[in-house]
C-alpha cells in the first residue's frame, strides 16, 4: 500500500521529480532544485520512513515506486522527469522500468541498477547506538555517532535526522529529549531491500543519463552489461574528483550536466 509523501514544490515549467538517497531527505537536494527552479516545476519529496513521510514497516523499491506513482495520480501528473541520488536514484529506475510512460527523461546520480554487498553497517550501528532515552545535547549525539562514523561530514549528514521531541509530545508521556525523524528500525530490517537492485525488467528506453562521481566505486565497468541492457539509451558522465556525494561536492557542475541533459 501506497503511502503519502512529505513534499514541496517549488518554480515553473515540466514537472521534474527529485528523489533523496538513504538516510537524507528533500532537503539534501535543495540546491540543485533552487538551480533548477527557473525552467522546471521541482517536485522534491522525502521517500518513506525518511524525513517528514510516513512511516512503515514494507520497504522496497516496488512499494517506493508506488508511493512516487500516487503522488503523481494526486498532483495529475502523467508523465515527469526524475532525477534520483544513490537510493533514490533506484526507486526513480524501478518507476522507469516498471512505468516507462510515466518518465520523460530520468537522471540517475552515482548508483548503478545491481546488487551492492553492504556498504552502511557501521552507519546503522552508530545511529542504533545513540541513546536516545538519556542524551540531551547534539553534542552527545555525535559523540556516539563517532565511535562508528569517522568522518565528521557524514555524521552531521546523519544528524540532520535528529529533531526535538515537542512539548505536546512530552505532555504525552515522551521523555526523550530528541528522536529520530528515520524510521531506524524499518530501515535496518530493510536493508538487504535496500541494497538490492531494481526489481522492474523494463527496458526503459527513454533518454537516461548516469552521473558517477570520479572517485566513487558505486558505478563500475563491470555493471555496463546490465546498466545498457535495462537502460539501452543511457550515456554516462563523470565529475572528477568527487566522491558519491557528487552533488554536493561540486553543485555547479553537477547542476549544469541535469541542465543540459533534461533540456534535452
């Protein structure tokens, strides 16, 4: 069953639907949207059990498709453009390949349509680790964070994820002083889910680009033969000297390859 997605729409034009990785939300590609706002209508959303949709215990790239599909039914939306980071960018490749007449273009950012060995236990040990019943400052947060999580960018990645629990939410019987906006335990149980590629045979024969970030190992030579036989339009770009956060290593650049992509 479908869920209804957190969203926000921003500028004029074709509609062009942003899905956010594992672990982000709408807000990781903010930038991107606000670049690209002038000549598209940005439909950014927060897939489930991540920033301000629902929660759920079924997570896969089939009922995350469908969640995007509604969505699109909701806003009457036949047909858009997507663009999707890491996570998202399979659940943009499952609504390509499952419901090509329902994608104009698709640009996919630094994950390749295969099954990756798991590449996130330490981040989910860490976020697990975190004391939520006793900690009171982010501080503290992130000092849990690091005995799992060494680099300092991701961890403050990762605690974007954090937020206060309300008052009425106190008066409610909640002690906690934060929690979690994921939904941490769904997202565990998933992850081999997560991990997987897309589920859809497809082909999608629309124009699709691969964006790989130059020192990422999510896009390899050895995924080519299913990459072009699900997508046999594809054409692959490489920004160097960014990893697989590549939009937000070099924004500009990375802006101005979807520019020019989708405008077609």
């Amino acid at each position: 069953m479908s869920v209804k997605l957190n969203h926000r729409i921003m500028g004029e034009g074709s509609p062009l639907i942003l899905l956010h990785g594992l672990f982000g939300s709408l807000e990781n590609l903010g930038g991107l949207a606000h670049r690209l706002r002038d000549e598209w209508q940005i439909h950014a959303l927060d897939q489930r059990n991540h920033g301000r949709s629902p929660h759920t215990d079924t997570m896969d790239y089939p009922s995350m498709a469908e969640d995007v599909l509604s969505y699109m039914d909701d806003r009457g939306l036949q047909e858009a453009a997507f663009l999707g980071h890491s996570m998202g960018g399979k659940t943009a490749m499952e609504v390509a390949l499952s419901h090509p007449e329902r994608v104009s273009r698709l640009v996919v950012a630094d994950i390749a349509p295969v099954t990756y060995h798991p590449r996130h236990d330490a981040v989910l040990e860490g976020l697990k680790s975190v004391d939520l019943e006793n900690i009171s400052t982010r501080q503290q947060a992130d000092a849990a964070l690091k005995e799992f999580v060494e680099m300092e960018s991701v961890r403050q990645f990762l605690l974007k994820n954090l937020a206060r629990v309300s008052e009425e939410e106190r008066a409610e019987g909640d002690n906690r002083k934060f929690r979690w906006r994921l939904n941490l335990p769904a997202i565990d149980a998933s992850y081999a889910s997560l991990a997987a590629g897309p589920s859809a045979e497809g082909p999608y024969k629309g124009p699709t680009l691969f964006i790989k970030g130059g020192d990422s190992a999510y896009i390899q030579d050895k995924h080519r033969e299913q990459t072009e036989k699900l997508f046999p339009n594809a054409e692959l770009r490489i920004i160097e000297g960014t990893g697989h956060w590549l939009h937000a290593e070099k924004p500009e650049t990375f802006a101005t390859l979807c520019r020019r992509f989708l405008q077609g």
